[in-house]
C-alpha cells in the first residue's frame, strides 16, 4: 500500500513525465505543419528563380537540333549525397567509380542512420519518431541558398558546353553546333535571374519561412514550445553516441556499394565533423529567426557559421 507520502512525493514527477510525452507527441504535428508549408514556400522560389525552366530550355536546345541532351545537375542534391561524393573524392581518386552507379544503395545507410539515431531517441522518449526529413528553418535557407547562387549554374553550363564541342552528343556538321551555341546562349539568358534580384527573393522568403515557423509553433503549445531546443539537443547527443555504430556501418556499405574500403576510424572522424557542423547549424537554426536575414556577422542567415 502506498503511503499519502509517497504519493505526495511522486505525483508531480508523474505529471512531468505525463507533460512531457505529451509535447513529444503533438511534436509531429508541428513537424508536418513545417514540411507541408515550408516545401510550398521553397517550391515557389524554385519557380521564382526559374530553375526548372533553366532545365527545359537547355533540354529542348538540344532535342531541337538532334544533340544527346546531356546529364544535367537537377540542383537539389542533399546533404548525405555530398558526403558519399566526399568519401569517394577523397578516398577513391585513382579509380574510374561512378557516384551514380551506387547512391541508390548507399542510400540505405542513411535509412540506417536515420534508424540508429531514432532508436536512441525512443529510449528516452517511448513512441517519439524523427520527421522523415529535415524541417528546421536553416536546412531551407541553406537549399535556398544553394539553388539561388549562381554558382549553382555552373555544372549545369559546364555540361551544356562540353557536350556541345568536347562530345560526340551533336552531328558533326558545324552550323548545327554553331546554331545549338547560339540557342543554349539564349536559354541561359531568358531563364535565369540576377544575383541581386535572387538575394531580394532569397530575403522574402526568408520572412515567409519565419512566418510559418511562428504559426506552427503556435499550434504546438507554449507549454511544448521548448520540447523543440530539447529534442535537437538530444537527437546531436544520439549521434555523438552511436557514432561507432553508424560508421562500422558506412564502412560496410561502401564496400558493398563501391567496392571500396574506408577505414573506419577515418569515417568516424568524418562524422564526427558533420555532426559537429549539422549541430551548430540547428542551434544557429533555432534562433535564426530572431537574428533575421542579415546575422551579427553581415552575412545573410544561415551561411555564417563562426559564432
């Protein structure tokens, strides 16, 4: 029989917890009300900044005078497949591999990883699941950031030209070349968008991004709304923790999708980096919003990484 001390004692602990699986719970709705609106806003500065329409230009430019379109970026590579291009840069750089050949396989690390993380989450939160991708204010900024650079265009024009002088993609008769040149000159001036113009959009929707934050937090609670700040803390304490866990496994996958070895310790190393930058960018993240676009730095939200 439980003493009225013992009840006296334990009750509000139980609360606590009760309140606290509660916020974890209604975490999700706020993390979809963030993707659903987010992926909208971001969709329409991808059309803003005319990226797809970049893309079927130089396309049609090449179907027109009966050239080999060839492999264009799609400018929406994501943060793990820049690290598998890193593995093999750097560890495979005398040996004819190709990335493509095997980041659908290796994509099932990151399924792996997305598992050992969540796993280590759902020990201290039963029930609690990871959204399906990143939803935090910076992860956009950043995609917008790299979609609206012009930098971003380069491979893209890279490509184009290659293809035109250094291929086979065309027929040897030169004024279709010269024809095709004059066509893909054209498409990238009609279908792109200066860098000033692109910096002004990339602030508007800097605001929008905020603003929809501000309005799915609103639906979370204030009594949840640092559930937020203690979830990622906890999601980062994860992955320092099942750090040698997700490289035996990387390590693993590389050699089965690539046929590569990696060491793991220099995989581990790796990922502890990562971690490193993707932690302080979801803190910075956190209060991205109350620093505004241009940081205590100058630079516009989401690029300074030195504080």
């Amino acid at each position: 029989m439980v003493s009225s001390v013992d009840t006296a004692v334990r009750t509000p602990k139980l609360r606590t917890l009760g309140a606290e699986q509660y916020c974890f719970e209604r975490l999700q709705q706020y993390f979809t009300c963030l993707k659903d609106n987010f992926t909208q806003a971001f969709n329409e500065f991808r059309v803003s900044i005319m990226a797809d329409r970049l893309l079927a230009a130089v396309s049609q430019c090449f179907s027109k005078y009966n050239c080999s379109i060839p492999k264009l970026s799609t400018l929406q590579e994501e943060g793990e497949e820049r690290f598998i291009r890193w593995v093999l840069q750097n560890a495979t750089v005398w040996l004819e591999i190709s990335y493509e050949d095997g980041i659908e396989c290796m994509r099932q690390s990151h399924a792996f990883t997305r598992h050992v993380i969540e796993k280590c989450l759902r020990q201290k939160h039963p029930g609690y699941q990871l959204p399906e991708s990143p939803v935090s204010v910076g992860h956009f900024v950043r995609k917008m950031k790299d979609l609206g650079s012009s930098l971003a265009l380069w491979p893209i024009a890279f490509e184009s030209l290659k293809a035109v002088y250094h291929s086979n993609a065309c027929s040897a008769v030169r004024t279709s070349k010269l024809n095709l040149d004059k066509c893909l000159n054209a498409a990238f001036e009609q279908n792109t968008v200066n860098p000033y113009k692109a910096m002004k959009l990339q602030e508007a929707t800097f605001h929008k991004l905020c603003s929809i934050d501000r309005a799915c937090l609103i639906t979370l609670g204030e009594n949840c709304s640092e559930t937020v700040r203690t979830v990622l803390q906890q999601a980062c304490q994860c992955g320092y923790e099942e750090n040698d866990e997700i490289a035996r496994t990387l390590e693993e996958r590389l050699e089965q999708c690539y046929d590569i070895t990696m060491r793991a310790d220099v995989l581990r190393e790796k990922i502890i980096e990562i971690t490193d930058q993707v932690c302080l960018r979801m803190t910075l993240s956190y209060n991205l919003c109350q620093n505004g676009f241009f940081d205590e730095s100058g630079s516009p939200a989401g690029i300074s990484t030195d504080k």
